[in-house]
C-alpha cells in the first residue's frame, strides 16, 4: 500500500507534508505534489498535515487513476524535501475545497 496525492493539490501545493516524510517520497512541478509509490513506506505521516485532504491511502481510491498519475509523475519529476511556498490562490482554494468559503 500508499499513500497518493489526489486533484486536491492541483492549484495549491501547500507542502507542509514533505517536511514530515521519513523516506522523501514527494515530487512537485509547478502545480502540485505527487508521491513515489515505491518510495512511500505508508507511514501515513503525511495525511493529516495537508490542509486540502489531498493524500489519501490508494486502497480508498475510486479507481486507479491517481497511482497511475503519481507513479508516473514521480519518476521525471525533482523530489521536494523542504517545506516551500504555496502558489499564489492556494488559500483561496484550500477555502472553497474545505467548505469555508
């Protein structure tokens, strides 16, 4: 099992969840995170500092998408280990996908 980085993030990138994550299994582009599925050691570490509920575990996946999307993202993608910036709206999307817009 993994943890994967679902449509939540996209637009957002907050990356308070790299700073926790024993075994830097996070890689960004310009518009979100994306998890390395070999890499995560489903610690779950991460999960409860994303503020946009965008990690989930893939066994409550719909569908296999977003592994798919994650495992080949990761693969091209610079691994992210340090808590960065969010990209500019993010505060406002966090908002209106929380509820508390």
């Amino acid at each position: 099992m993994t943890h994967v980085v679902t449509e939540n993030c996209t637009g957002c990138r907050f990356t308070d969840c790299v700073s926790v994550c024993p075994v830097s299994c996070f890689h960004g582009d310009d518009e979100r995170l994306y998890i390395d599925p070999i890499a995560c050691i489903d610690c779950g570490a991460c999960k409860p500092l994303c503020p946009v509920s965008a990690i989930v575990e893939d066994i409550d996946l719909d569908n296999d998408q977003w592994l798919d999307v994650n495992a080949e993202k990761a693969l091209a993608l610079p691994v992210v280990r340090t808590k960065q910036t969010p990209l500019p709206g993010a505060e406002a999307r966090r908002d209106v996908i929380t509820g508390n817009a």
